[in-house]
C-alpha cells in the first residue's frame, strides 16, 4: 500500500484539476465571499437578457487576485497567466490509477505550451489548425489521443482528405468562459482557423455567477452558513454528481433570480468570443456539454439520492439543461454557430461518462469528437 501512494502520489494534482472541476471550486469560493445585498430585475427576453449583464466596474483582478481565487499556489500543474488567468504547466505529466478506464490508469500530459497534447506545437501554422478551449471535460480524463480533441483531428483529416490538420486541446480544470476568451485571446498568435468554446452545463453559469461575483461585475447576496454545510456533507459522498451538475442546480434553487444573471453574463461572453473571431477572420464555434445526468442512466439511483440529501427534485436538476437551450437560443440568435450534442448523446446505448467523477469517458470523447468534426468540416 505504501509503495502504491508513492506511485501514484504525483498524480494528485491532476486528479483534483480534472476530478474536482469547478464545483467544487465555486464552493471554496463562497465561503470566502462577502454578502452584498442587491435587487436583480429578471429579463425575460434574450436582448433584456444580455443588456442586464453588461460588465461593471469590477475590482482588480491582478495576479493576485487570481492565485487566491483559483488557489494557484496550492494546485501544482495550474500557473497564473495575465489573459486566460490559468493555464496547465508546460511539460507536465503523471499517472493515475483510475480502474474504469479499459487500461486501468490514466495518462495526464502537456506538451511545450502547456496544450493537452503528446507531441509539440510549433507556432508556425502548417495547415488547418483548430483551437479547443473548455474546463475538465475538455482537459480530459483520458489518454490524450483519446480525448475528443485528438478524435476530432483524426475525424477531419478524413473527411477534408489532407493530413496537415492541427487541433490544440487548450482545456483547463476549474475554469468558465471569461477563461475561454483569455484562452482565444492569448493565442491569437498562432492563427488558428477556428475556434471552439466547450460550455459544460453543469457548472459553468454558476462559475460565471462566482467568478463575476469576485470581479464585482454579478452582485453579491448573503448565503446561509447551512448552505455551505449542506454542500460539503453532500460533495463527501457524491463525488461526482455534486459539483457537474447538482452543485448548480441547488445553488439556483436557493438564488432563483441567479439563472438569468448566469446566462446573461454567459451569453455576453460568447458574444465577446464571436466578434473577435470575426474581427481575425476566425471561425466560431460554440459546444454546449450536458451533464452524465442529462444523457446516461447508469447511475441514477445514487444521483437521485444526492438530490434527496440536498432537498431538491429532478425537476430543479433539469433546470441545468433548461438554461443550456436557452444559452443556444441566444447564442444562435447573436449569429453564433452552435453544436448542441445532446440528442446524439442520448441515442448512444453506450456509457458517456465515467461514474466514479461523471467526466467525459474514452466512449463519451469519440463520439463528442466525431460530431465536432463533422460540424467544422462544415464550416470550413
């Protein structure tokens, strides 16, 4: 037992940037935050919408700031950078043991410029080139090859019928998309032909609500000491469907005024993404990820039981799914391109999701993958 911790003990950073995720984040975040009392108007149109998220005049995120709130200092493979706030260390890998894998472990590796990628990438464009931004999904919690990424690369090629196709997986555990537009605006220099932003909906609009409460641009509300209490007791048991979807959703059941504030800062994010794009000549594409409780049905009985101990129905975990649609109904209508996966997904009669951290599993990658691939071999 000794000699398997030493093995495996390099590992734990990773496994808690891809297993945690930003959940559980977002947790540790408010129980730093101070209350702010505030009245939110509710929009009920998407121009409303976004109009109501328009960004203040925050506080200074410097990198200060930012290694206290992503708690830099104590997450060895993340690093502080000035436009995407975090990055994965260049030149990093561990092994992990990880027993529903087909392998039984799992390989995490970062290649010169700290891309999720086994081999180097070159600033010089040589062909088509893909940049891929997103949280712990799209970081993976697979072999690199596996990843939906390294899938999508193989699946273009073929279809395109040229070998020069180049997809970088830039994804980054505990991060949301204010991170997805540092990402595409830090690497601008590489010239990439498109862009895509993976929204996981499971925690990413809460992320935005957190991170924007700590950049004073969403306001603040006091939150009752018996909610941080009810979400450790139920993250200790449920590792996995607390913070990719039921941390969300019993956050929004408590704040219900927080959904539309989400999506709205959500949406102007994008929005953002989309006219630098335009602005390079770079196509867009927008992904929305559902949850392993939207499209899997392995492991319903213990995420109903998590939902029982925090005291919320399906109906209040549905609302993560319900804030998607409307996040590519505003996106489509603000001219982005949108790949929703989920009706795909849930015509799959194979697992999509690991059950031990309900991350994306090698069968859950390859088939995100290939319907990436065919949506950008469209656009091109």
């Amino acid at each position: 037992m000794q000699d398997d911790r030493k093995k495996h003990t390099p590992a734990r950073w990773w496994i808690g940037g891809a297993s945690a995720a930003c959940g559980l984040l977002t947790f540790a975040f408010l129980l730093r935050s101070s209350p702010f009392v505030s009245s939110i108007v509710r929009a009920t149109r998407i121009r409303e919408i976004v109009a109501s998220a328009a960004p203040a005049k925050g506080l200074p995120f410097d990198e200060g700031a930012v290694r206290k709130y992503f708690m830099l200092d104590e997450r060895a493979q993340l690093l502080y950078d000035p436009l995407a706030y975090v990055l994965l260390k260049p030149d990093i890998s561990a092994e992990y043991t990880w027993e529903e894998h087909p392998k039984g472990v799992v390989l995490r590796r970062t290649n010169n410029m700290g891309f999720n990628e086994d081999g180097p990438t070159e600033i010089a464009k040589r062909g088509v080139r893909v940049l891929v931004s997103g949280d712990s999904h799209t970081e993976g919690v697979v072999f690199n090859d596996e990843s939906f990424t390294n899938v999508a690369e193989r699946k273009l090629r073929g279809i395109l019928g040229r070998k020069d196709v180049e997809f970088l997986n830039s994804g980054v555990g505990y991060t949301s998309p204010t991170c997805y537009l540092g990402v595409l605006r830090k690497y601008l220099m590489l010239e990439p032909d498109t862009f895509v932003a993976v929204l996981f909906t499971g925690n990413d609009f809460l992320d935005e609500i957190c991170l924007g409460q700590r950049m004073s641009t969403v306001p603040e509300h006091p939150v009752p000491d018996s909610y941080f209490a009810k979400c450790a007791e139920v993250a200790a048991r449920w590792e996995g469907a607390f913070p990719q979807g039921l941390n969300q959703a019993f956050r929004f059941k408590m704040f219900p005024e927080e959904p539309d504030l989400a999506l709205a800062s959500v949406l102007r994010i994008y929005a953002e993404m989309k006219a630098l794009c335009d602005q390079h000549g770079i196509a867009f594409l927008a992904v929305a990820l559902p949850t392993k409780m939207d499209v899997d049905e392995d492991d319903q009985e213990s995420w109903e039981a998590a939902c029982a101990a925090l005291g919320i129905e399906r109906s209040d975990v549905e609302l993560n799914a319900r804030i998607a649609r409307r996040f590519l109904e505003g996106a489509r209508a603000a001219g982005i391109r949108c790949l929703d996966p989920t009706e795909a997904m849930r015509m799959s009669r194979e697992v999509l999701y690991w059950k031990k951290d309900y991350h994306l599993s090698v069968v859950g990658h390859a088939l995100l993958g290939e319907l990436i691939a065919r949506e950008i071999a469209q656009m091109l």
